[in-house]
C-alpha cells in the first residue's frame, strides 16, 4: 500500500519498494508484522480489536479514497 500511494505520487516503483523496505527492515526477518502486532497486543485488547475492526483491506482502500482524492 505504502509503495503504491508513493508511485502514484510520481515516486519510481522500484524506490519507493526500496525506501519502504528500508524503513522496517529492523524490524527483522523472522517476524511479520502480523506477528510483531500480536506481540505488543493484549488478546481481546483495544490494540487488537481496533486493528482487527479498522485495519481491514476494504477500510485502507477507502483511507487511500479519504486521503487522496483524486
């Protein structure tokens, strides 16, 4: 998604791929950032019911639409 929104706003698919990737790439490569999420979550928690409520594939596309109307 983050790669996507940058290419449109005329950013090279490549380095924006690139830019993104660097910015987690701490993150480390055994985790997902599923996992890394669930982590720092308290099961049936605020943390996880908002992410699992607003965090969904149809609510980023409309926050893409909100965000950049074009």
């Amino acid at each position: 998604m983050l790669t996507s929104w940058a290419t449109v706003h005329g950013i090279a698919s490549a380095d924006a791929d690139d830019y993104i990737h660097g910015l987690f790439q701490g993150v480390g490569s055994a985790l997902s950032l599923q996992q890394l999420a669930a982590d720092h979550e308290t099961p049936n928690g605020s943390n996880e019911r908002i992410r699992s409520t607003w965090f969904t594939p149809a609510s980023t596309l409309q926050g893409h639409r909100i965000n950049d109307p074009q």
